[in-house]
C-alpha cells in the first residue's frame, strides 16, 4: 500500500497510520513522523508553501518507491500541504510499515530526508509584525542528512 | 517554469521560449536566459545554488536539452 498526496487541506495523521494496517495481521511496526509549523519564539506569524504542481507528486511517489525497494514494507504514506500554514498546523507526515521496526524506522527516516531535499517546495516565512516574506533558505545539514542514504 | 525567488527575480511564474540551436544544455540555456535582461541576470547571477528539472525530474546543468518539453529553474528545495 502507498499513498502519497499533495494538497492545500489538513490531513488527520491517525486515520492514515491506521489505514496502513487495517485488516492486516503481519505488520509489527509502524512508525509515523508528522512535521508542524513551529512559529519559532513567536516571530512567525505563518508559513507560505510553493510547489511544483506535478513534480511534486512524482518526486515523492520516486521516493516511497525507493523506500519500498530498500525495506521490506507492509506500506508507505507521504503527504505534504501547500499554501499557507499557521504555527501548530501540519505540515507534513510520512508513515512506514513492516514487520519489524527497525525497517519501519530508517524508511521514515529515509522518506523524510529525502523529502525535504528532492521534494519541489519552498517555505515562505510570514512574521509577526508583517515586516518580512522572506524565502527560507535551505539548510546544508539537510543535504548532509540525505545523503546517508547515498 | 519559474519558482519560489526565481520566479518573483524573473517576474513571471512560466513563458514559451524558442532558443536557438546553439543552447544545447541547462547551462547553456541559463547562460542564454542570463543576457536576456537584468531579471534573468539577478535570478541566475548564482548559478551554483540554481536548481533544474527537465519533464519534472530533477536534472544537473550539464543535462541534455534535446526533447525537453518542460523545463523549471528553482532554488534548492525547503519542503518537509
């Protein structure tokens, strides 16, 4: 089971980890990360989120297939929203399951690393006091990160 | 297609355009889009940091232009 979605609504990150394993009685592990707008010491007022309609699908079904290819897995979920988001929003979730955990963990790991560097979008960062809509830019520790998987 | 700083530096989110033979990869079309106008040169005046995808896969600058139907420049990716 894969599922991978873009879109501007919310998600509810429960329902599609349970949906991972419902009527199913060989997963042991399942690990979800779900990412949320932080609004970082009360500065950030909100998030803006560009994609790259399309590309941005195809990258993320690329790399729950790579994911899928490298462990053994009962099913995979990667959602990312777009458009604006407030502080405590979701942003982003993937899930993994397997047998065991190990696998589960590093492939939500691996999903989300790989996400943030391949995935076609970018965060505006709307402050407070209105002052600011800069582009946030992005972080080498990101890339470094990705490339464990390498 | 343009995104994110590169489409707000060039001033539009996507055009048609129609280079000549000599633009035979990303870098060359970069190049090419860099003398257009003073838009095109500050989106591109770092050309390290600029992202490419071909048909909505991602490629490097030294890629192949023959076929390309759909091609983007983007800065590096802050999703997730």
């Amino acid at each position: 089971m894969r599922v991978v979605r873009v879109q501007r609504g919310d998600f509810d990150a429960a329902a599609e980890a349970a949906a991972l394993t419902a009527g199913r009685v060989d997963v042991g592990a399942v690990v979800t990360f779900v990412g949320l707008c932080r609004d970082d010491g009360g500065h950030l007022a909100a998030l803006e989120l560009e994609h790259y309609p399309g590309m941005a699908e195809t990258e993320m079904e690329r790399v729950a297939a790579e994911a899928e290819a490298r462990w053994p897995l009962a099913g995979v979920v990667a959602i990312h929203r777009f458009g604006a988001i407030r502080p405590g929003e979701q942003i982003v979730m993937v899930a993994a399951a397997s047998a065991h955990r190990a696998a589960a963990f590093a492939a939500a790991e691996m999903l989300m690393d790989y996400l943030k560097t391949r995935a076609p979008f970018w965060k505006r960062a709307i402050q407070v006091d209105g002052t600011s809509r800069g582009w946030v830019a992005a972080k080498e520790a990101d890339d470094s990160a990705a490339e464990r998987w390498a | 297609m343009y995104f994110a700083w590169v489409r707000e530096r060039v001033g539009k989110a996507e055009e048609v355009i129609d280079p000549p033979a000599s633009v035979a990869t990303v870098a060359d079309l970069i190049g090419w889009l860099s003398v257009r106008g003073e838009n095109y040169a500050h989106a591109f005046e770092r050309v390290s940091v600029i992202r490419a995808a071909i048909d909505r896969a991602h490629v490097k600058h030294d890629a192949p232009l023959a076929g390309a139907r759909e091609i983007a420049f983007f800065p590096p990716m802050t999703g997730g």
